[in-house]
C-alpha cells in the first residue's frame, strides 16, 4: 500500500543520505553504512528473497547500523562530558546504564517479536495490522483463518485483497475455499469457475467444485470436474481419495474400493486414502480388513506429527 511504500522509500533515502553524508565528512563512520548496503545488495539483486515481507534478510546487515548507532553514541557522551567537565569514569557509567537499558529493551521488542514469529496466524495478523492495503498480507491471513476453520472471520481479508487483486486466481481460489466452508454453494462455485477462467491449469479448482457437487448430491457433475483435475494435477492421489469418497456417498462401494485402491498406489503414505478405506471395510462388514487400514493410517498420522 502507498503508506508502507512511502514509509519504506523514506528509510531507504535517510539511510543513503547518512550515508553520502559520512563518505564526505568522515571516513570512519561511512564504513557502518556503505557495510550496510554491501551485505544487504546479493538478497535484493542476484539472490533475492521469495518473499519481500520476510524480515530475516536484514538480520545481518543491521549488525553494521547497529555498531554505527554505538559509535554515535559513544561520541555524543564523550563530547558531552568534556563540555560539562564531568570526569571520564562517571562519562563511562552513564554509558553502561545507557546501553544496559537499551539492551533491555531491545531483548523485550525481540522476544515478543519471537512470539509472533512463532506463530503463522499472528505473524500474518500483525503484518495486515501494519500494512492493512497489501493484498498479499490480506490474503495470507484469510487463508490461515480459512485453514484454522475460521471462515466467517476470513472472509473481511479475503474481500479486501479480491478488491486490491480482483484478477488473482489464488485470491479467487481462497474466497471459494472459504464459501465451500460456510457451505455457501454458489458464492463458492461463482469463485472456483473464475480461478479456471484466471488459470485453466488449476487442478484445485476442478477439485473442489467436484467435491461441491458430491455434497449437493450432483455426482455426474462432480465426476466431470474430478476427472478433468486428474488431468491436471501430478500428484492426483487426494482427488482419487475424493472419487472414492463420492461413489461411497452414492452407495457404490466396489468404485469407492478400487478409487481409495487407486489412491494408495499413487502414493502409499497417504493417510486419508487408508482412512476412508477402513472407514469403507468397516460399514461393510469386514471388521478385520477394516481395522488394518485405520491402524495404518493411524500410524502415518503420528508418523507425520
């Protein structure tokens, strides 16, 4: 958003003025700054970061800034000091108390920085709380709300980035995800047809509109989405699982047997295909086939955790 743009070039045009100002005037101090930009020039060029909202690309090259401010510091109190007469040992104890305080806090601004770090939902709900126009702030919180079952709460963000990005399949895919959560069916589909309109390559479009269908009991509809994202994806085990899921719904459990089948082959680790296929032995009376199926999928789930 503009605000974050102009609060970032001001930052930016200050710390090169300080700059050319210490290349003129003192050569000692002009090193912090020009180290500043040197460390920080490969991940802004030939190594740029994949997110420009990642802060831990400036870790390191504060740590130049960092000995500047020390430098100023240091020399404000020792220039203060010769003007009062205060006698040197005194000079150095304010010092201390002065860098002992701001170490102080400095370590409190971290840790509760950590503490957001730490947690993905917080981290994406302080960056919008911050930069409440950038859409990909917006839509990265509603879509760890949409995650976390929230989608009532997610939809606000979801809004305000399609506002800021109408034309962005990912944004379009969020909203439909939320909808399909709400079980508002046809705001969902409206958004899953634009995602294959932005991108016809989405696989996940296809995937959930046939899930969709399958809920609303619409299940030729469903197979024509499911088949068209098989084609699509190359990872296809979970819209197998889906299929499985939709012929079970239907009453059909010999497909839903050979889909779940089908799913396993693709990728043997897949928990939700030996789920609902013990689930599936289960209902039809093969207790014994049924259970080791859930203790297979029971054993991936804690393997993965």
């Amino acid at each position: 958003d503009i605000k974050s743009q102009i609060h970032t070039i001001f930052i930016i045009l200050s710390l090169i003025g300080v700059t050319v100002f210490a290349v003129l005037k003192n050569k000692k101090f002009a090193l912090f700054p020009v180290l500043f930009f040197l460390i920080l020039a490969p991940t802004s060029s030939i190594m740029p970061m994949p997110d420009s909202l990642i802060e831990y690309r400036l870790y390191f090259p504060l740590m130049p800034l960092l000995a500047m401010v020390v430098f100023v510091f240091d020399n404000i109190f020792n220039k203060f000091g010769k003007r009062l007469k205060i006698l040197p040992e005194r000079i150095n104890k304010l010092k201390s108390w002065f860098f002992i305080f701001s170490a102080i806090i400095l370590a409190l601004l971290t840790i509760n920085r950590n503490f957001i770090f730490s947690d993905k939902l917080l981290l994406w709900q302080d960056t919008v709380r911050k930069s409440p126009n950038n859409y990909r702030a917006n839509i990265n919180y509603g879509r760890l709300l949409v995650k976390a079952k929230r989608g009532e709460k997610a939809l606000p963000y979801l809004k305000k980035a399609f506002s800021l990005n109408p034309d962005n399949s990912e944004i379009n895919l969020a909203l439909g995800n939320a909808y399909h959560q709400l079980k508002k069916y046809k705001n969902a589909i409206f958004f899953f047809n634009n995602v294959i309109l932005l991108n016809p390559q989405s696989f996940k479009a296809h995937n959930n509109l046939g899930n969709i269908y399958v809920e609303l009991r619409m299940f030729n509809r469903a197979m024509i989405h499911f088949k068209k994202a098989i084609s699509l994806s190359n990872t296809p085990e979970n819209i197998y699982t889906n299929i499985g899921c939709a012929y079970a719904k239907k009453g059909d459990f010999a497909q839903a047997k050979i889909n779940f089948e089908k799913s396993i082959s693709i990728n043997p680790y897949f928990f939700n295909a030996y789920f609902n296929l013990g689930v599936l032995m289960k209902k039809n009376g093969k207790e014994k086939e049924g259970e080791r199926y859930l203790q297979k999928a029971n054993a991936l789930l804690l393997r993965q955790k």
